[in-house]
C-alpha cells in the first residue's frame, strides 16, 4: 500500500525572492488615496451648501400630489384589558339596556355581522339563515363579576316575523316551547334560545351552573322589549295573513305556530307555509300558504294533489278539496283552496277530526276574504 505522509516536515521556501518597482509605487500610491479621503472627511465634517445637496424649500411648498384622507379611528375610553367594559361606554343597540345588570357585564364591544361576513361567525349554518331573510347579527359576550362565568349572546335580525318563525321552528324541533311577555322560548342545559316579533335569539354559557341559567330566565324578561318595525322594511310591520289566521282566528297559540320558507312537505315547490299545532295531539297540524294571486295558489293546490299520490291512497275529490290517506301509516291528509289560500291538514288520526278542521279554516279564511 502506497505511503503518503499526513504532515509535511520540510520548512517553507519563499519561491519570489523579487518585488518589481511599479507595484511598490502602485501601494504608496493607494495608501496616499486612502489617508488623502479620510483628511478630507475628517476636515470637512458638517460644512456643506444644502443647495447642493437638499431639495429646493420651494418644493415641499407646493402641493403637486393629491391629498390621500386618512381615517382616523375617535377616540374610545380606555379599558384594562380582560375588564369589563362599562355601559356608558359601550353602544348596546340592537339589545335592550336590561340585558346588563350590576353583575354580568360585557368583556368588550357589540360586533355586528352581515350577510356578506356573516360565515366568519356562524360558517356552516349561514346559509340556512339568510335563506330566511337573515338582515344583521349582533353578538355581544358578558361576564358575572361573582364567579367569573361568561354568557355568549347571538340577536338575529330576521326581517320580519316569518324569518325568526322559521328558524325557531328548526331549533325547537321536539322540544317544549314556553311562553312569556311575548318572548317564545326554550331552555338549554347553559343558557336559552328563543324569538321575538322578527328576533331570534340564542344564548349560551361556558359552564352549567345557577348563575347562567338565571341569568337566561333574565334575558327572557330582557328581549321581551325587542320588536318593532325593522328600518329597512317597512312592509315587515305587518303580521303575515297566514300567521294572523292561525293565531287570531283559529286561536293557536304563538309558540304553536311555525314557518317553513322552502322545502315544505319535503317538496321544493312548496314554500312559505304557515303550520300550527291541530290540538289533538303532537303530530297533527294545520298548514295555511297564501300564495300571490288565485293562479297561483290553483298550481301549487294541483301539484300538491300530483305528489301526494304516491304515498297516499285518495279518498274524496270535491272541486278545490281532496282527502287522502297514507298507504302504511293510516293517517289522514286533507288540502283545499280557496282564492289566494292553499290551506288544509296532515298527520290525522281521525277522518271527521280532518273534515272539522277544513271546516275552521275555510270559515277563516271566508271571514278574512270578506
């Protein structure tokens, strides 16, 4: 095997023994260069003609380039972070002044949301939402100053009665609903959901404990100031003929009554449908639609006879009234028309129950008519 030595133990040898006379005068000249500049730098300091140097003062007098208007935030009371703000310096609106008390509190400012963002707040159910009329969200977050337990509050702005009916009616799905001052409501394991006039609301806290569920009965008492016409709709004043008709007619109570704005009866035709509770028991229900002119209430009244056919076994056809009765589950389906109204019953047990509450309502509506 080859031996090759790792150090080198010979000494070093200078191989140029000769340094030409132009490079000796090339250093002396560079190294006078270099001590010429830093005299120089040294002796000029801050003596210097700003002409020279400086833009002309004229310059920074003459306004050549637009104006560019900047937004400058006002000014807001200053608040230790993590503290409760106070209510004098806090905007509440849209939630009445009785939603705060001496001990809950909000930990910041009311965020409101539109359609346009309203996913940052509520992504995956703000299409269910604005599909029935959703108009402004506003959230705010309080806290007790006993234990330090925290109530998240969500206030929707449905446009009129039938938005907050309808999302209401998803959310009290099989649950006992409640009544009071108006407020239609019910109570969660950590706070309450409930609605009023064109409101919808949801609270929610971080904790079960008796401070949050009484501060939910007292936030029921609160919203009962809600209502009134919304600002950008006037025509929402008005109480929609259907819903008047179950309630003030046929006397169902509010929390009794829901609205379906699409999809009714499983079929994509059937939209906007008042249904209210038949009082015979928890499935049986009437349902009233008033449609935009006879023409149209005559269509959907036919294609709502088409449809039911394939389930339902027809029992009587009399003019602008049919009766059917479900193949399997024996229960009984009556629809009629009359004007505007498409109007009838589902989910019945008991013929004559079916013919005395087409009879109800087409009283009803005969009275409404006239």
């Amino acid at each position: 095997m080859h031996n090759t030595r790792i150090f080198n133990t010979r000494r070093p040898r200078l191989l140029r023994t000769y340094i030409p006379r132009s490079e000796n005068v090339s250093v002396i000249v560079i190294l006078f260069a270099m001590l010429s500049l830093v005299a120089w730098i040294v002796t000029r300091q801050n003596d210097f003609d700003p002409a020279e140097r400086d833009l002309p003062i004229e310059l920074l007098y003459e306004n050549t380039a637009p104006e560019i208007e900047i937004y400058t935030r006002p000014l807001e009371l200053w608040v230790e972070p993590g503290q409760a703000v106070t209510a004098a310096a806090l905007d509440l609106d849209p939630f009445p002044s009785a939603t705060l008390d001496e001990d809950w509190q909000p930990v910041g400012r009311v965020k409101h949301f539109q359609a346009d963002n309203l996913y940052q707040k509520i992504n995956g159910e703000a299409e269910k939402f604005i599909k029935q009329g959703f108009v402004e969200l506003s959230y705010v977050v309080l806290r007790s100053a006993a234990d330090g337990s925290e109530i998240a509050i969500e206030l929707f702005d449905q446009g009129d009665l039938g938005g907050s009916l309808g999302i209401f009616a998803e959310h009290a799905a099989g649950r006992p609903v409640a009544e009071r001052q108006g407020v239609s409501f019910f109570t969660t394991s950590a706070g309450v959901i409930g609605r009023k006039d064109r409101f919808f609301f949801r609270a929610a806290g971080d904790r079960q404990s008796r401070a949050i569920t009484d501060k939910a009965a007292r936030l029921v008492e609160a919203f009962a100031a809600l209502g009134g016409p919304p600002a950008a709709a006037a025509e929402a004043a008005q109480v929609p003929a259907g819903f008047a008709l179950l309630r003030n007619r046929l006397g169902i109570a509010e929390a009794d009554i829901q609205f379906q704005e699409s999809n009714a009866f499983q079929y994509d035709f059937a939209s906007r449908f008042w249904f209210g509770n038949a009082g015979l028991d928890d499935a049986a229900r009437v349902f009233v639609h008033v449609a935009d002119d006879p023409q149209a209430a005559a269509d959907l009244f036919a294609a709502l006879v088409d449809e039911q056919a394939y389930e339902y076994d027809q029992l009587e056809s009399q003019g602008s009234y049919t009766l059917f009765r479900h193949r399997f589950l024996n229960t009984y389906f009556a629809v009629a028309s009359d004007g505007r109204y498409v109007y009838g019953a589902e989910q019945l047990i008991d013929k004559d129950a079916a013919d005395t509450l087409i009879a109800r309502l087409s009283e009803s509506i005969d009275d409404d008519e006239t």
